[in-house]
C-alpha cells in the first residue's frame, strides 16, 4: 500500500511539472492581481492606548466586634465601586457608542458614516456640517434624533457595526486594559482611543460619586431607622419590667433558697412522724417496753436522738436517759405536725406556680434584652459607618491610571502587502495546481514511467534514450540502442532469438510516438551471432506515415501495398489508397503472417500507427506476437493502454525519455 502511495505522488508531481507553464502563468497573474489589489486598498492606521481600572473604595475595615456585628445586622461592608470585569461589556455596548458618539460626534467622521458621491460635493458637505452644528445645540443629556427617525437609525447602525470592526480591547498580561484603534486617518485614530479612555474615566467618576451619595443616604436613612429601633427596644425591656413585677435577680435567688429550706424541712417532719408513729406503736404492743427494745428503735431512727425531737416530746435531753411518753401526747404532736406538713406543702404549691410563671416572664425578658443588645450595635455600626464613608465621600480617588495615551501613529497597520501579494502567490499556486490535475484527469495523460508499466502490466521494462537527440536520423538511433547493454535489453534479445517463427508487434502506445526505430533494432539484434546460415532480410510492415527520409517506397504491381529498402531490411506499407484495416485483412497480410514468405524474410515485425494499435491488436491475436510498447511519460494516456491491452498481453515495455 504504501509503494502504490508512493507511485501515486510521483505521478502527481510529474503530472505538476508537466503543466509548469500554465502553473507558473496562473501564478503570475495572481501575484500581479493582489498586488494591484493591495496597492489600491485603503490604508489603516492603529492608535493604542493602556489603562488600569483602580479601586477607589476599599472595604470598610471595622473592629472585629464591629465587623461581627455588621454582618449580623445585615450591612453591606463590601467594595461598593464598580466591577472592572465588566469594563469589556461597557466598551463594546451600543449606549457606550452613543454616549461616545455625542462626545467626538462620529456622525461626521466618513470613516464610520461613508459619503455616496452625491454628499461629497460641497453643497452637501456644508449641509452636514450644518446639521452637525444643529445636533450639537438641540442635544442635552438624552440623544436626540434630527431628520428621518428610521434613516438616523440605520446611521448610528452603521456607526456601531464600524466601531466594533475597528476598536479592540484586550486585557495585558499584568492585567491592564488595551484599546486598539483604526482609522483612516492617524489623527483621529489616536483623538477616538483618548476619547474612549476619557469616557471610561468620566463614567466610572460619575459612577462611584453617584455610589457614595446613595450610599451615604441609605446609612443615614438606617442610622435613624436603627436609632428609633433602639429607643423602642429600651422602652419595651423597661415596660416590660415594670408592667410583670420582675424584680433584681437577687429576689429571685432567695425565693429559690426559702423553696430549699421548705422542702428540707418538709422532709425532718416527715422523719419525726415516722419516729413518732414507731415509739407509738412500740408502746402499744409492748406497754411496758424495757430500755433495749428503746435502743433498737432509736437505731432504726435516728432522728430520736436529735434535741429537737426530745423538746418536741418533752423527754429529757440526755442521751442516756429515756421516759416514755404518753400516747395522747403523741398524738396531740403527730396532729400538730399533720397540719405542719399541710401548710408547707401548700407553700410549695404556690412557690413553684409563681416561679415558674417567672421563669417565663424572666425568659421573655431575656429575649428582649438580646433585641436590645442587637439594636445597640446597629446603632453603633451605623454610626462608624457613616462616619467612614462621611470621610470618604470628601477623598476623589484615582479611578483609572492611565499608562500609556494614544499617539498618531506614523506607519500604518493595513493593509500588509507583503502578506497580500504572498497569499496571492500562493492562491495563483494552489489554482495552478488543481487546474493542471483537472487536465490531466480529463485527458488521462500518464507522467510517470511506473504508472504505464503497472497500467500495460508488462513483464519487463526497459528504458529508451530521447529520440529528440537523433532529430530523425534512424541509423543513428538504431545505433545507439544497439550500444544498450542494460539487463533487461538482454531479456529482450533472448527472447526474440527463441522465437524466431513469432512475429513482433512494435507498437507505439502515445501520441506522436514513432517506433520505426525500435523494429529497426529488433530486426538486427539476431547479427550479433555468427552462424553458417546466411542471413536474410527482415519484413517490416509500417502501418503508419513515418517521417523518415532515409525510406523511399516504390509502388509494385500489387494493389495493396508499397517496398522500400534499407540496408538489410524490407519495409512493406499500404498503399496511399489502402486503408489501414483493408491492408492488415488482405491476403497479402495474412500470407506474410502465415510463413509464406519465410523464404525471404527471417523475421517479420509489424509497425502500426498509434491510432491503428487497437485494430492492429484485434488482429495479430490468433499469431500470438511477440510484443513490444512504445511508450513515453507525458504522450501515454490511459484510453491509449486500455485500448492496447484489452485483447492482448505485452512482454516488453520501451518507455522513452522526456
């Protein structure tokens, strides 16, 4: 595959070459075209100018108690200038030409509102400075439209479409801004770049004042907001203090120890009814109990032991000793602790409903004072707000640095020629080229000398000298393909030595080829061998008009063809009223082929033209010949081998050089 790619290039680059001189013309007029072309385009000049957008207000660095409490209260802190990553938008926005248009009135300007040949006269020159001096007073703020609403629309159409054609913006590499601009004109190709800069500065001033002032006005409009908030949350916690009696929260803890010391006494009560009910029941079932059964039971409870409970029941205070008391005296205290007990459950009934009532109102009030706490730092980062951007507003920073302001430039950007007539060249080339492949496509011409071998699918190739070189004289080129000695020549030669009953086929496959000089060396190639046998002369037939003057025929009494002579070969041809197919269907022809004149000749070598080749072939395939092509690179076409090789099969292959 990659052998027949090979081959495939070869032919088309021969191909090419054979058709230098129309690609060379093409290409020549080509050059010659884009050269007149870009020595008549209009010239454009470029103006640049470089700017950085620069931040003139940073972000409010407040405290960081105060930063927390901003961000709780919801307020912007940020950078309230605007974006420079939208810069891009605004210069290609259609409001930016407008606003820019009223500025440097690009109405006026022929390069972006093009004059007909009508508005260049001066009649209607000064009718357009007229109207542009008029716009200028009727104009204000706002634009205005003067004359035809929809033809001044399609005007500032224009305008817009020629400014996005001819300014370019680009960001630098360390991220500065970079107007480009065209013009006809350098002059006014640098006024539109410093023009486009200064709207850019005057908007982006205007803007950040226009910021401030509102931005001033929403602080102060909040600050108030914030202040009677205040005021109001103060109020609230005051009235709400008053209004449920919520006292300090010193009350509220003694409260909570007296509910304490309550549960704690309900508790020693408790213990001495169960000290109480056991000596009762110890002296109702013992009724005289001895001082041990005493001691036990003071060592199930030891509350006996305390002074409290001895008082309680008149018993004396001494450890060690022990009086019983009476049982209706028991009973008369376990009554009055039974009525004890009643009230400070009581108590704590009460207590625990009024503390957790104040646990509510004591939470409530806790939430207002939070709202409290927050409307207080409102208050405060309002205030440092408004005190930070007050001193702001009075500082106009910087907004755009500019670094580099366009100048008219002095040599202009377009058209590059060079590169126009370079193109042009090489279009004419590309032009060239494909109309040569066309021709050659269409007249199937093959270049290459491997092509028509693997077209006539001959089994050896031989290659020819340039008959050009003899300008006609057929001795000498006989001579000098004698002179061959290339390997396959030999092929060639020994294949015809081993045939010597076959006729030979010499035919010339191409226009404009003649092959009478190679029969001439077939037909002597059997001298190169001595033998005892006398040679005899070799029978060419020419079937074409050859234009060699060494041959003179003689007519004979034969109606069908011609002799001439020539050293040691007879040369037979048609008669100047024989055609071709009337002469190779004679019997004459056939008799030749059938050996009828072996007598004479030794070898018989057929010659057609290269028109007769394919009726020639038709015919000589019952003789089985020994065939040979004429063939040469740039006159072989492939109707010319189809034609040849559709009835027969070809041995040799002489392809001639160009």
């Amino acid at each position: 595959m990659q052998q027949d790619d090979e081959i495939d290039l070869a032919e088309i680059f021969k191909g090419l070459w054979a058709r230098k001189v129309l690609i060379i013309s093409l290409t020549f007029i080509s050059v010659l075209i884009s050269a007149v072309i870009a020595l008549n385009l209009e010239k454009k000049f470029q103006a640049t100018a470089i700017f950085e957008l620069k931040d003139s207000r940073s972000p409010s660095s407040l405290g960081a108690g105060f930063g927390g409490l901003a961000a709780l209260a919801g307020l912007p802190l940020g950078n309230l200038s605007s974006n420079s990553s939208k810069t891009f938008d605004r210069l290609g926005s259609r409001d930016f030409v407008l606003r820019l248009n009223r500025k440097i009135d690009l109405e006026s300007d022929p390069y972006f509102v093009p004059l007909s040949q009508d508005q260049n006269s001066p009649v209607n020159k000064v009718k357009t400075l007229v109207i542009s001096f008029v716009k200028k007073l009727v104009q204000k703020d706002e634009y205005q439209d003067v004359g035809n609403p929809n033809e001044d629309l399609k005007i500032l159409d224009g305008i817009y479409a020629t400014y996005l054609n001819s300014v370019e913006f680009s960001e630098t590499e360390y991220g500065s801004i970079k107007i480009d601009v065209e013009h006809s004109d350098p002059n006014r190709a640098s006024n539109i770049a410093n023009a486009i800069v200064g709207q850019v500065k005057e908007e982006l001033t205007n803007e950040d004042k226009n910021s401030d002032r509102d931005t001033l006005n929403y602080l102060a409009t909040e600050l108030a907001k914030a202040q009677k908030d205040l005021e109001e949350k103060k109020q609230t916690v005051r009235y709400f203090s008053l209004s449920n009696g919520l006292g300090p929260p010193a009350e509220f803890f003694q409260r909570s120890q007296k509910m304490a010391e309550l549960r704690e006494e309900l508790k020693t009560i408790a213990d001495t009814q169960l000290g109480i009910k056991a000596i009762r029941n110890l002296i109702t079932q013992l009724k005289n109990p001895t001082p041990q059964d005493y001691s036990q039971v003071r060592t199930e409870f030891p509350i006996m032991d305390k002074l409290e409970f001895r008082r309680l029941l008149g018993i004396s205070e001494a450890l060690n000793s022990w009086t019983n008391p009476s049982i209706s005296k028991l009973d008369n205290v376990s009554n009055v602790l039974e009525d004890r007990l009643a009230r400070i459950r009581l108590n704590l009934s009460q207590m625990r409903v009024e503390a957790e009532k104040n646990a509510v109102l004591a939470e409530q009030l806790e939430g207002l004072q939070l709202q409290l706490g927050i409307a207080t730092a409102t208050y405060q980062v309002l205030q440092e707000q408004v005190k930070k951007f007050s001193l702001q507003s009075g500082f106009e920073a910087q907004k755009v640095k500019i670094y580099q302001t366009a100048t008219p430039p002095l040599i202009a950007s377009k058209p590059n020629r060079k590169l126009i007539v370079a193109l042009g060249g090489v279009l004419g080339v590309f032009v060239g080229c494909a109309i040569a492949l066309l021709i050659n496509m269409k007249k199937g011409i093959l270049f290459s000398q491997n092509s028509i071998a693997a077209s006539l699918s001959s089994t050896f190739n031989v290659q020819g000298p340039t008959p050009s070189r003899f300008n006609g004289n057929i001795s000498q080129f006989v001579r000098a393909l004698q002179l061959q000695k290339a390997p396959k020549t030999i092929e060639l030669d020994f294949h015809i030595r081993t045939n010597p009953q076959k006729p030979i086929l010499v035919a010339p496959i191409g226009i404009g080829l003649n092959a009478l000089p190679f029969a001439l060396t077939l037909s002597s190639l059997n001298t190169h061998v001595e033998t005892a046998i006398p040679r005899k002369t070799s029978a060419i037939i020419l079937l074409e008009q050859n234009n060699s003057n060494d041959l003179v025929f003689d007519s004979t009494d034969k109606a069908e063809f011609k002799v001439a002579i020539f050293e040691d070969f007879t040369f037979y041809a048609p008669n100047d009223d024989t055609s071709t197919l009337n002469f190779i269907t004679g019997p004459f022809f056939r008799n030749l082929m059938r050996g009828d004149y072996s007598q004479k000749h030794d070898r018989v070598i057929i010659v057609p033209s290269p028109a007769s080749v394919p009726v020639t072939v038709s015919a000589l395939v019952e003789y089985d010949p020994i065939t040979v092509a004429i063939t040469k690179p740039g006159r072989t076409t492939k109707q010319a081998v189809e034609e040849a090789t559709h009835n027969m099969e070809w041995w040799f292959n002489v392809s001639l050089k160009n």
